[in-house]
C-alpha cells in the first residue's frame, strides 16, 4: 500500500476497530481457496458488509514478502483504485487485430 502511495497520490488508513471495519472500503480475506482477486474501483461499494472486497489468498505464509506476492498485492490493490487490465482498456475496444492484439504492444516469439 505504501509503493501505491508513492504513486497515486493517496493514502490509506488501517481500521483496527472491529465495530468499524465492515466500513471499509477495502476488505481483504487471505482464503487460499477465493485466490488473488479485487473489486475495481466502486464496485466495492457494492460488497454487502463484513464481506471481502479483496482476496489475497495466494499469498505465502513466511513472514517474508516473496516478489511474486509483492506483485500480486500491488496488482490487486490497483483494481481496487480503478485500474483495469491494459486488455480491458475501452480505447483498444476497437483497436484489437483478429488475434486481439493491440498493434501498439510488442511481442516475442
């Protein structure tokens, strides 16, 4: 959360408050079985309370951060400000050949 914000220009807060934290707009379960996903943006807002908004549930157990959890948290913490995946950009809607490649991406073979 600290690497978005020195990005987004955001900040967020932690709710330790149990009476408070279905309020959140962020909640994050680490169930293996519900995997690495997020609610884009408002669609959070959607989530009835003391239900997750956020799944980490890929993420190892060591108290260390490997890079590929590090990844995966900066990546669903950008769905959860909005971000989409570049493929689900409504500017390339059009703009994909038949193979649904955006001309302007590179490719390796």
């Amino acid at each position: 959360m600290k690497e978005w914000s020195r990005y987004a220009n955001i900040q967020f807060e932690l709710v330790v408050e149990e009476e408070a934290r279905d309020e959140a707009h962020i909640r994050i379960d680490f169930n293996p079985s519900e995997g690495a996903s997020s609610k884009v943006g408002t669609e959070s807002y959607s989530v009835r309370r003391g239900r997750a908004t956020m799944h980490l549930g890929t993420l190892d157990k060591s108290s260390v951060l490997a890079d590929i959890d590090r990844a995966s948290i900066l990546h669903e913490f950008g769905h959860a400000l909005g971000f989409l995946h570049e493929h689900q950009s409504p500017i390339l809607s059009n703009q994909l050949n038949e193979d649904g490649v955006y001309s302007g991406f590179y490719t390796w073979k």
